[in-house]
C-alpha cells in the first residue's frame, strides 16, 4: 500500500511539476495583452496598505519568435528585444535602493491554460525624503496575454 501512494506521489509530482512553466517554444505566436498598473498607499496609522487602485490601464499585440535560438519579442511597431526566460526566472524576487528609497520586487511568470499567461510584478517602497518623512507605497503591475495565433 506504501509503494502504491509512493507511486502516486511521484506521478503527481512529474506530471505536475513545470506544467504552469512558461518556456520559449510556449511563447512562440501572436497574443493579445492587457495591461494594468496598480497604487497603494501605506497607512502608518492602521499599519497596513490601503486597497489597489487601478493607476492606468491599456491593451496591445506581443508577438515572440525564436531566431536562432534565441527568443525574441516585439511589442506592436517598436524594437525588437531578445528575452531570456532563465534570467526571468533566476530573478523572480529582487532587493535593491535608489536615491533615498529601499525597494522589493516579487514577480510572477506563470502559463494559466495552453492559450493564456500572466506576468505580475509587485514592487515595495521604502522612502525617506528627510529625517522625519518616511513614505511607503506599493505598485502592482500585471499582464494577461491570451493567444491569437
């Protein structure tokens, strides 16, 4: 009975590991995006972000092709640009500062069906513009592309 739940465990996990994983030949085609970006304002008095509000929204065409062996997009009429998905997601959560602010990035890449992915970036401020101002805030930027072609 132990081997027969082993087995099932370790099926489970190779069938269900990397299913959501989006890879280069995934992304080859036409997809339609929306694209959101979101605010929040830190309230030091109830010590908790208030609720996202939606900053600017748009809609656009991405294409990816793969061009000697290297994955590149082109978003509407501009420049094309090469993407590397290892760099995507060895990178996924990074710390850094600027200026007189600390920020933390969490991003997300994830394949939601065999026509649809989704790209998340979520972006913490830290700021201090002088010795007793201290400015919090966090942005939300999300994508949803759904393939046309």
């Amino acid at each position: 009975m132990k081997k027969i739940a082993l087995f099932g465990l370790i099926g489970f996990v190779l069938t269900g590991c990397g299913d959501d994983k989006v890879t280069k030949e995934y992304l080859v085609g036409d997809w339609d995006c929306s694209y959101e970006e979101y605010e929040s304002k830190y309230d030091s008095k109830f010590k908790e972000y208030d609720d996202y509000s939606l900053k600017s929204s748009e809609q656009f065409k991405q294409s990816y092709k793969i061009v000697d062996d290297v994955l590149m997009s082109k978003i509407a009429d501009k420049n094309a640009f090469e993407l590397d998905l290892n760099k995507v997601y060895s990178n996924l959560n990074l710390e850094g500062k600027t200026d007189n602010c600390n920020y933390s990035i969490k991003r997300d890449l994830v394949k939601k069906a065999n026509n649809k992915f989704s790209w998340t970036e979520e972006t913490f401020f830290d700021c201090t513009f002088d010795k007793d101002s201290m400015d919090k805030f966090k942005t939300k930027r999300e994508r949803i592309c759904t393939r046309i072609k």
